[in-house]
C-alpha cells in the first residue's frame, strides 16, 4: 500500500493506493452523520463508510456528465436529508467522479467527498486534483468547479473486472504521464505505475490548484482527444482520443519546429505500446474539429492553443498557425 499527500496546506489530503485500499473509507471520511455514495448501476464495489449511508445512481457513459445528473444528485441529497455536516463517497470512474464532485461542490455550497476510483483512467487522473465538472453540447467540461476531496483511495483490485477496452483507455490517460516526467513507465508495474502517475498529479496540483500555469500541461494530448470526443461521430474512448491526440500534438510540434523526428517516433512508440490508436479515424471532419479545438477551455482570445513539447520540455503554446494544424490533421488521417 502507497499513501501519498496532495500538498496544498490545511486542505491537503492523501492518496492511498494499493489491494484493497477501499477498506480505508471510514478512517478517511471526515466526522460525519451520513453519506450519500454516488455511483453506477455498472460498478461492481460495495462500500462501506462505517456511518448511515444511502447510495445514488448514475446513468451509463459521458452521457450522464450533465446539468441534468448534477440537478438530480442534489434533489436526492436534499430528500436524503444530506448536509454539509456530511459527505459524498463517489465510487466508479471519471464519470461518476466528475459528476459527484461537482455535485458536492454546489450542494450546501460545499459538501465533502472522498473520491474511490475503480477505473485506470480515475486513478491515475480523473479522482486526484479536485477538478470537477459536467459536459455540454458545446464542449467537454464546461461546467465545473474546484473542489478538493478530503482523500482519494485508489484500490487496485477494482482493475481486475475492467473490460480490455475500459483498461486500455486508462493507458491512454498514462501514456501522457510518460512525457510529464515519470520515467520508465511502461516498464513499471501496475501498482506501481498507478502510485507514480498519481503522485506526478499531486505534485503538479500541490503546485498549481488552479490551473494558473503548470497545472495546464496536464491536459497535454487533450485539445485534439475532447474535440473527437465532443463531435460524436468516433468511436474512441477517452484514453483512445488522448492517444491520438498525444501522437498529433508531437507532429505539429514538428511542423512548427519544437522537436525532430526521434522525439515523434517516441511518442509513437510509447501509444502504440499500450495498444492505442495512433490515426485519426476514418472520415474525420478536420473543419468541424478545428471549429471544437478553437473552443477548448485552454484557448486564449479565441485562438488556436495547445500544449507542445519542445526544447525546454512541454509547455502551453497560444496563437497557433491554423494551417500548420489543418495540415498536422490531414498528416494524421489513416
């Protein structure tokens, strides 16, 4: 079993991560009355806060990361007679804890939660960092908010039901912790894996929480991977669509001269390695992603703005020529 601390003074919190790291949940809620466990039909893992407790479902899919589910979270906290004197224990994926954090965060004005993850693609990112949020039809994640969980259990037995696609879109979300600073990832042990991604986020959040500077190079490979993801024509996965976009945003780095050659086949190898697409799919629309891209939360007076490597490593570049990325897209089609 790992724990580690997501620094950020007197609202740090731990990660903990190992075999059966859920049954930690009572010692980590805060002192509350009850708990209110958001989570899926789907979800095979029953908890246990060690207090009264009610639990709360949520549809399938990115379909349910809506306004919609958030409104109905809330209606059912308030008929469960949920206070901010409790908590909220979201257990599933990224769906299910973006969704329940963001509840949390506007029930009472601010609820606890403990997030437990039991998805790759929710421990190695989507729990830890306290950015919560629901979609629109505009974009991924429009709406949201910052709300910290006071812990995070990362169990890695729940990975041993996942289906081989659910596992493989979590590599597509680790496959970026490779180009962050984790070294020798792919060599590495699940457990291992999972605890030094993890404790990559924690650093960068105990650092930047708001996302003012360096917390924005955590979304390396997701400009491109939310467009595909918000036109709904693909058939990706999220972690597939970071795959993808991970490989695209080193061939427009090289286009616009921030890296050579060995740098792309690196990244290339490093997403095929985990069995990821590394094309766009057949027929995609490079109009309409462009037109989704030039929306993305990160874009700045409206323009075209991504995370690039370079020479100094990854960083946010704004004001990106549209043709030199029209061209990256076309370079991309399979």
């Amino acid at each position: 079993m790992r724990e580690l601390t997501v620094e950020l003074g007197e609202r740090s919190y731990p990660v903990v991560v190992g075999a059966g790291a859920r049954h930690r949940l009572a010692g980590v809620l805060p002192r509350v009355r009850r708990a209110a466990v958001v989570t899926q039909e789907t979800v095979p893992w029953a908890v246990d806060s060690g207090v009264e407790q009610q639990t709360f479902y949520l549809g399938a899919g990115e379909e349910a990361k809506t306004l919609a589910s958030v409104e109905d979270l809330c209606r059912s906290f308030a008929r469960f007679g949920l206070t901010r004197a409790d908590a909220v224990v979201a257990v599933g994926g990224g769906v299910v804890t973006d969704t329940a954090g963001f509840a949390a965060a506007v029930y009472h004005r601010g609820t606890p939660v403990v997030h437990l993850p039991t998805t790759l693609l929710g421990q190695v990112d989507a729990a830890i960092g306290g950015k919560t949020g629901v979609n629109l039809p505009e974009g991924k994640n429009l709406v949201g908010a910052f709300w910290q969980p006071a812990a995070v259990l990362c169990d890695t037995d729940t990975l041993a039901t996942l289906p081989p696609r659910e596992r493989r879109s979590g590599l597509g979300e680790m496959a970026k912790y490779a180009f962050l600073g984790v070294d020798d990832l792919p060599d590495l042990s699940l457990e291992d894996a999972v605890a030094a991604c993890a404790a990559c986020k924690a650093g960068v959040v105990g650092a930047d929480e708001r996302e003012s500077g360096r917390r924005a190079l955590l979304n390396y490979g997701h400009t491109l991977a939310h467009a595909l993801e918000t036109a709904g024509a693909y058939d990706l996965r999220h972690g597939e669509a970071v795959g993808v976009g991970l490989v695209f945003a080193s061939r427009l780095a090289r286009r616009l001269g921030r890296v050579a050659d060995g740098r792309v086949a690196e990244h290339e190898r490093v997403v095929a390695g985990y069995d990821l697409p590394t094309l766009l799919p057949p027929g995609a629309d490079a109009d309409h992603l462009l037109a989704l891209m030039a929306r993305d939360k990160k874009a700045i007076s409206g323009g075209l703005t991504f995370v690039l490597d370079g020479p100094a490593g990854l960083s946010v570049v704004a004001g990106v020529d549209e043709e030199a990325v029209r061209e990256t897209l076309a370079e991309m089609t399979a």
